[in-house]
C-alpha cells in the first residue's frame, strides 16, 4: 500500500488500515518534511500565540510504516507513483490523499499564505502593534487571521471581492451579522472590492485605488495541484473525482481529503470540502474499500471556525431558497440559526457559541428528512431535539 500525503488525511489512511488488519508493507509519502500535523490551530492557537506546534502522534515505528518525507508526489503511472526526488513506489493500491494549495494573486510583491505551520510560525512573528496588514479574503482564514493581527495590535484591513464576509457558506443573513463583527473588532473589511495585483508596499485594487501595506496575506481559497496526475487515467476536474466509495477512476487508487470530491448520495451531487472533519473521517471509508470493502462515505457536513472572540460551527447544506429560522438574538453574543427545507425539513444549522444545539441538530441531519416546528426552533429555552416533528 502507498498513501500519499502525510497530512491528517494520510496519517488517518495508514491508521485505519492497520486497524482494519492490513498487515503487508504500507509506504506514507509527504511533500513537507515535518511528520504530520494539524492545520486547524495554525489560525488559531498558533496565530494567537498559545501553542507553537500541532504535531500529530506519530511513530512510523509502532505502525511498522515507512515514512517518505520530504518527497512531493510527481507522476502517477503503470501502477507506480515517483516523486520529484526521484523515488519510485509501486503499489497495489494507492490512496491519494494530497491535500490543496493556497491560491495565490497576481503581481511581482511578496504575498504571504497561510497553510502551513512554517507559514504560521513565520506570519505570527511578523505581527506587532502598528503593523500595516491587507489581508485578501474574507473567509475562514482571513477572519481568523484578522482575529490574531487585531489582538496583537496590527491594523488590518480585509478585502474581500464579495459583498459580504463568507456568503458563500452561510448566505447573505448570517455574513450581514459576520460583517459586524469585523467593524466591532476594528478591522477595515472593504466588501465588493477585487484586487489587481500585489506590488511592492500594497494592493493595486481593482477600482484604481491603493491599499498601503507593511504586509500582505492572500486567503483566496485553495486548490489542489493535478498536474502530476496527467496521463495516470485518474480523472481530474477542479480536484480528484471519486464516487461515492472514494475509487477514482484509475484501478486500485482511492482518494481522501482537500484533494477529492465524493459523489454524495444524501445530497444528489459531488461534493468538495476542505474541513477536518472530512480528513478525520473520509480515510475510514477509504481503507475499508481498499481491504475490499463496500462502504459509503456520505457524511453531513460541519465546520467550525473561532473569529473575533465567537465559536461558530455549521452543520448540514443548505440552499439559497431555504427558510431561516433565527434562534435568539443574532447581536447577541450566543445565537443560532436553522434552515428549512419547503416541506419544513432541518437543511443545515449555524451556532455562535451553543454548542449543545449543533450536537442535537447534527443527530437530526444524520437521520435525514426531519420536519421540525420552527417556532419550537426559534425559542431558545426549548431544547433542538424536541422541535423535531414525529408524526
């Protein structure tokens, strides 16, 4: 067996594999030569200066694995897998698990991502009270890292090319609220607004203005790389392309993580997602299959993200023509918010800093097809569980 990529996604492969009994050789493949790490604390606790590392338990030893670090996967075919060191792996089968790469912007000046924890560690050094920093995007990275520049006293401004922070995953009711908060922490979020290019000292900004800045940071999103994959017979669009096994079309090769995107039964659709929750539970799915399995990997999707002081964690998919449901005060610092189907079925919910609601909710999507009483949703004082309609 070859897993490559030696991020949680990999590292959970070779977990469950050996769990699940495979006891042949395993080879785990890593472009980065740090043993695998988490990613989700580089915004956070990394950022904020609480922890400096977010190693993963990891001894090749113990799970009798050989370990490739430093080795970027380069080229797939005739069922071997080579690396841009010149190493070659063949394999029975392959789980590709290669994560994303920052997207980056155009232009000659230097711009900084975030994504990995040399990024983190370098990013949080830089930070400093009267630091000039432009941060483009107002995701989850942005947001978070805005959150940690703000405390440490820098003045940051966010740009972001829609007309709200985030809308894309919570709709334009939940990001006016989000687009609070930025002016509440005192950050200068500029909505609306797309970026030309990096150049030395700033942004040249897409209406002819400049942006002046002592650093600059693009959280755009990220990509997988899938050039290497060109000619493998492993289909490709914007990410690796599985069904909902996790097989890709190549024989023998599966594919888990920021990399792939599943075909989900639940929700009659492929689906992408860069969460750790799908890193932690796709490779479950993958190994069985690969031992000769028939499982489905069709979860409900969840997020959660810490910005400017509040706990966020989203569950489900919800579409634009969804009821929302607000439960409590959104100005206040404790709220939530649901969505509904046109039959009166839970979609997806959004809590800011309730986490028991996203734990009753969450078993609710999981069952599939629940019709609630929304007004039972909108009370604060009534439990999630007992909105839920039986019949």
């Amino acid at each position: 067996m070859v897993v490559a990529g030696a991020g949680l996604a990999g590292l959970r492969t070779v977990e469950q594999l050996r769990d699940r009994g495979f006891g042949g050789d395993i080879t785990l493949i890593g472009a980065e030569t740090r043993p695998p790490y988490d990613r989700p604390p580089l915004s956070k606790k990394v950022m904020a200066g609480v922890i400096d590392d977010t190693s993963l338990p990891f001894d090749p030893g113990a799970l009798g694995i050989t370990a490739r670090l430093g080795e970027a996967a380069c080229a797939l075919e005739d069922g071997v897998l080579r690396t841009a060191t010149g190493g070659a792996y063949p394999f029975d089968a392959l789980v590709l698990a290669t994560g994303s790469e920052p997207v980056r912007l155009p232009g000659p000046g230097a711009q900084r991502t975030l994504r990995t924890l040399d990024d983190a560690l370098a990013l949080r050094a830089l930070l400093r009270p009267g630091l000039r920093l432009a941060i483009a995007g107002a995701g989850l990275i942005g947001a978070e890292l805005a959150t940690a520049a703000v405390a440490a006293g820098a003045h940051v401004t966010v740009v972001e090319y829609a007309p709200a922070p985030m809308l894309a995953a919570v709709g334009p009711d939940i990001a006016a609220v989000m687009t609070r908060w930025y002016a509440d922490a005192g950050v200068d979020l500029r909505l609306a607004t797309g970026v030309s290019s990096v150049q030395d000292g700033g942004l040249a900004l897409a209406d002819g203005s400049w942006l002046a800045a002592d650093e600059v940071v693009t959280a755009i999103g990220a990509r997988p790389r899938l050039d290497w994959l060109d000619g493998s017979g492993v289909h490709t669009e914007t990410c690796v392309l599985t069904t909902e096994r996790l097989e890709t079309s190549a024989p023998g090769v599966f594919a888990v993580g920021d990399c792939a995107a599943y075909l989900s039964g639940r929700y009659g659709r492929r689906l992408r997602f860069e969460h750790w929750d799908i890193a932690l539970h796709a490779p479950e799915v993958a190994a069985a299959n690969v031992l000769g399995g028939s499982e489905v990997f069709d979860p409900v999707p969840y997020f959660w993200t810490e910005q400017f002081g509040r706990m966020v964690q989203y569950a489900g998919l919800h579409s634009p023509s969804d009821r929302l449901v607000w439960r409590g005060d959104p100005a206040a610092a404790k709220f939530g918010a649901f969505w509904l189907d046109a039959d009166g079925r839970l979609t997806a919910l959004l809590a800011v800093g309730v986490p028991k609601d996203v734990v009753q909710a969450r078993r609710l999507l999981l069952a599939g097809s629940v019709a609630v009483d929304p007004d039972a949703l909108a009370d604060p004082s009534v439990p999630v569980r007992a909105a839920a309609l039986t019949g």
